[in-house]
C-alpha cells in the first residue's frame, strides 16, 4: 500500500517508479480517504513521529508558530498530522508490515530486490 496525496511530486515519482517495475501497490489517498489515528501510531512506532512529521513542506511553514509549538511532541504531532494531512511525509509505502518514507530510487530496489 502506498500513502501520500496524488499531487505530491515525490508521490507521482514512486507511483510512476512502482508501475515501472511491474508492482501493482494500491494507493491511499489522505485527501479522499482520510488519516486514521491508529494508523499514524502503527507508523510512528516504526519510524518516529519526528520523521513522519514533515517539517520542510508548503504547510508546515504556513502554520503559525503556536500551531509549530504544539507539534513538538508526539501527541501534539498526532492531532496536527490528523487535522492536515498535508504534514505527513510522503509518500509512506507500506511492504510486508513494514512502513518506508520517501521516495529514493536506491531506496525501493532495497525493498523490491530489483
């Protein structure tokens, strides 16, 4: 399963390398079908929230700094990533149980063995 947003250029690049590949991954789309909040916990456990939290993006850096402030813990990045789904780092690519941020060419041949 691949999560991310449509739009997302990093999204668009792991769906276009995936198909490439001959791997049929199904997409979820945070816009249309939401975040849930076990889901982000599922992710963070592997990952952090503190890297599932993106801090680079549009969205972050039009929230104002009290909304910034509130992220600054787990449970505070939780309710933001649930407000604005926007936040979260894209595109997260779910294998086996297993939850991968980002898009790197290198990174899914590791995964995918090819």
């Amino acid at each position: 399963m691949l999560y991310g947003i449509p739009n997302c250029t990093t999204v668009k690049k792991a769906r276009a390398w995936l198909a490439e590949h001959g791997h049929d991954v199904a997409f979820h789309d945070f816009k249309k079908q939401g975040v849930d909040a076990a889901w982000l916990k599922a992710v963070i456990g592997q990952t952090g929230w503190q890297a599932l939290l993106n801090t680079r993006g549009t969205t972050w850096r039009k929230l104002s700094d009290a909304e910034k402030t509130a992220a600054s813990d787990e449970a505070g990045a939780i309710g933001l990533m649930l407000a604005q789904s926007s936040v979260i780092k894209r595109p997260v690519l779910e294998v086996e149980g297993r939850y991968h941020l980002g898009f790197a060419e290198e990174q899914y041949q590791s995964i995918f063995g090819s």
